[in-house]
C-alpha cells in the first residue's frame, strides 16, 4: 500500500492544464495528500484560487517568479507587484513564491536587479510572516546574501534544488528546507549525495508538476517513487521518509 504523499511544489495553475479536470483526477488516488501549487505570476492567481476552493487538501504559494519579471519591462514589474499586494490582501496565501535569482536568464535581467527583486520579496515574506518558496539557479551565493541581509532564521523550501552538497548546510543553517523533485537538474549521484546531506527533518519531495509528457496523476506516482529512491540512498525506508516529509510540509504550509 503506498502511503499518501503531499506534493510541496506543482503548478496546478498551469494555463495548459485546466484545474478542475485535473483535481478531479485526484480525488480517487489513495496517494495523494495534497499539494503546494506554486506561484508564478498575476495572470495564474484565479485559477491557484480556484485549486483551493475545489479541494481543501491544495495549498497555494503566490509570487513574481524570476522568469516572470525576466520577461517584463519596469512598469510591468511594478503593476505585477501591485497585484500581488492586492491578491495577498484580499485572499491570502499560504506562502510566498516563487521567488529567487537564475542565472540562466541574466541576458533578459542583471544579477544584481534579480538579487534586489529577491530581497524586495523576502521583505514582504517577513512584514507577512510567511514562508518562502525559492528558485534559485546557478547564483546560490547571490541568493545566500539576500536571504543574510534581509535576516533570517526563514521558513521555506528551496524548491528544485541545483546546489552542491555542501551548499546544502547553509541554507539548512537559515532555517529553510530543501526539496529534490522530480524533473532533475543533476545526475544521479551528485542528487544520491545531496539527498544525504540534508538534515532529515529539511528534506523534501517534490513533482515541479507540469513534467514532460505525464499527467499530474502520472506525476505524482512517480514523485512516490523519487521518495523511495531518496529514501534508499538515505538508509530509511520510503514510509520513514514520506511521514516526516508530510509532516514538515504540514507544519509549513497549514500552520
């Protein structure tokens, strides 16, 4: 019997994927506890709204996504922050992001523009009391440095994790925990070795839902079957795993 498992990071706000067919596929699957539908930008906020009032068990997550301000000039960066304002003031959220730096798209944004919206949103998780969900891709040490001058300790996830193992104490050191998913960035053993540097109680599992050709049904089975990849290269077995990591993801984001 396969546990139910909280998936901590999906975009069930996908425009390409409508919310209603897809939580209505859930409601049948015994391994499905919930999930964490992760913010992009202001144009998803409705539907991650209406994830939440089709079934209790979907938490939502809202913020400007890296790639989101990427793409935008300052006045649309400006109006998309206003937005968010008005959408956490009136509806609420469960936690802040995404949020974070990718050096990846340093040709649309500077690094250091990237690190000052980061920090801009670190401030309101704090003025909030939320916790944040980070991308962060290739700059760990810009990220680093916001979390720092901003003040931690943080409640959160690092969500997709790309660093190196070692990196993985210090994000721990501020409080946040750090999530493998499902739609890798590493090869197998530099993620075996990350999975074990994490502290059990900051480790978590994730789909990073749409992924490749898989429906979230097809997602999410697979994402049970990454915890029981974790769970073999940590020495534990998947049930020890998933109950801790429900847990976690219970005290972060129903808090």
């Amino acid at each position: 019997m396969i546990a139910p498992l909280f998936d901590s990071h999906a975009h069930l706000d996908d425009p390409d994927f409508p919310v209603g067919a897809t939580l209505r596929a859930l409601t049948a699957l015994p391994h499905w506890r919930g999930t964490l539908t992760a913010g992009y930008g202001p144009e998803r906020f409705a539907a991650s709204r209406e994830a939440c009032r089709i079934d209790a068990r979907v938490r939502r997550s809202l913020g400007l996504h890296p790639w989101w301000i990427a793409e935008r000039d300052s006045a649309g960066r400006e109006q998309g922050w206003q937005l968010l304002l008005a959408e956490l003031d009136q509806y609420g959220a469960a936690a802040l992001g995404e949020l974070g730096v990718d050096k990846t798209r340093q040709d649309q944004q500077s690094g250091d523009d990237q690190q000052a919206w980061l920090e801009r949103g670190l401030r309101l998780a704090k003025e909030r009391s939320l916790p944040v969900v980070l991308h962060i891709v290739g700059w760990h040490g810009r990220a680093l440095a916001a979390l720092r001058a901003v003040g931690g300790p943080w409640r959160g996830v690092v969500h997709r994790y790309s660093g190196s193992p070692e990196l993985v104490r210090d994000y721990a050191a501020l409080g946040l925990h750090v999530s493998l998913a499902l739609e890798p960035r590493e090869v197998e053993a530099k993620r075996a070795a990350i999975a074990r540097a994490v502290p059990p109680q900051k480790l978590l599992i994730e789909s990073d839902w749409p992924f490749g050709a898989l429906d979230y049904p097809q997602a999410l089975l697979a994402t049970w079957q990454l915890a029981e990849r974790v769970a073999t290269w940590r020495g534990e077995t998947v049930e020890q795993l998933v109950a801790r990591h429900n847990q976690e993801t219970q005290d972060l984001f129903f808090g």
